[in-house]
C-alpha cells in the first residue's frame, strides 16, 4: 500500500496520495509519516500545517524514519515550523540521518562539522561525510571535499584529489565548483596552467549566478581584457 501512495505521489496525484498516506500514518508506518508531514509542510493535497507537519516528522523520527530525521533537521536548522533553532538538535538529527544513508544529511553533517556549528569543530570528520556524499554523486560534497584537499584541513594537501573533486562538481553543472576548477587552471594546481580556460570556466561560473566570478567578469570588462 506504500508502493501505492508513492506512486500516486510520484504522478501528483496529491490528493489520493494524501488519502492514502494518512490511512498508512494512521496504522503506525513510518514512512507515510514522513512523506504526509512534507505534504502538510508543502501545501499538498492539504492546507498547510506546521503543527501537523512537526507532529508527523517527530513521530516518524522516533520511529528512526530517515528522511523525518533529515526534515526535522532542517526545521531546527532554520526554526521553522514552530521549533526553535536549535544547531545542536539539528547536527544531531542529520548525523543520525546521515548513518541511514540520506545523503543532503551527510553533507549538512560535513558543513556543520567543518563550520563547528552544533558540535565541535572536526575537520576530519567533515571529510569523512563530504567523501560519503561524494561517493553517492552530491555535488556540493565534491566540492567542498575538494577545498579540504586544496586547504589541508582534516586531510593531507593532495593536488590531483582536488582536481578531482572541483571537476566532478564542475562538471555536474555546480557554479562554486566550475568557480574552483578555474582557479585551480589559473594557478596551475593539479593541472597545466591554462588561463584562457581558467577564464572559461570563470565566465560559466558567473552565468550560473556565482558572485565572485561575476565580479572577475565585470572587472576584466571594464578594464578592457575582455568583451564579453
């Protein structure tokens, strides 16, 4: 019967699925738990309702639901939907998602491991979660993996694993990872120097939206370097 509501969730049928997912949460099953409190999070099939979205995530989370332990990581993250912020409650709740294979949990848990925000600071451990992110293909995982590599923070400096990680980023279509990737062209790091496609990679970095290579752009045109 999950498969079911999935399924018509999945064809946005939010209505039957809404139905569906109740008549399951109702029963005790975890999952529906977790998937009708991001509908009432999310306005689907339903009005929105912090109060039922908090209930349901919590009671899926007790149960170890992973992605309600992800959910309501990000509710205590930001204070949403009626908790208070609360970084410790947050980095807990996405480690112990992060151990049931959510990945956007692994890197959370990475960044707050590497920020020392709701835990204390420890790099290696934050290379340790940004690599599980990696290995399943999160983007930002490799990017940020890629920035210890080039920093040395947690792990041995390593010019060819940086280069590694900033071009699986960038070529995922990451804006912070094409970014890197160019810089590490236009310095020669882990790979042969090559400004023009240092710039390149700087120009599509800054069409995606990235700040910084959008002012590197700016300010080459208007010394005159470039056209466009």
């Amino acid at each position: 019967m999950i498969k079911k509501a999935h399924d018509a969730y999945n064809k946005k049928d939010f209505k039957s699925a809404f139905e569906l997912y109740t008549e399951l949460s109702n029963s005790g099953n975890a999952d529906a738990m977790a998937s009708l409190g991001y509908m009432y999070q999310n306005a689907q099939g339903c009005e929105s309702d912090e109060a039922k979205t908090l209930e349901l995530y919590e009671r899926a989370a007790e149960l170890k639901q992973p992605y309600a332990l992800y959910n309501l990581g990000v509710l205590y993250m930001n204070g949403l939907g009626g908790v208070v912020h609360d970084q410790f409650k947050a980095h807990e709740l996405f480690v112990e998602a992060a151990t049931r294979e959510v990945v956007p949990a692994m890197y959370e848990s990475a960044l707050m491991l590497e920020r020392g925000l709701g835990c204390l600071q420890n790099y290696s451990e934050a290379a340790f979660w940004y690599e599980e992110g990696a290995k399943r293909g999160h983007l930002e995982s490799f990017n940020n993996l890629g920035v210890l590599y080039k920093e040395g923070h947690g792990v041995v400096v390593d010019e060819a694993k940086c280069f590694i990680c900033f071009k699986r980023a960038a070529d995922g279509g990451l804006a912070e990872g094409l970014y890197n990737l160019g810089l590490l062209y236009d310095q020669g790091f882990g790979c042969a120097q090559d400004h023009d496609f240092a710039l390149d990679l700087c120009r599509k970095a800054a069409y995606k939206g990235h700040a910084k290579a959008q002012e590197i752009i700016r300010g080459l045109q208007e010394e005159g370097k470039i056209v466009f």
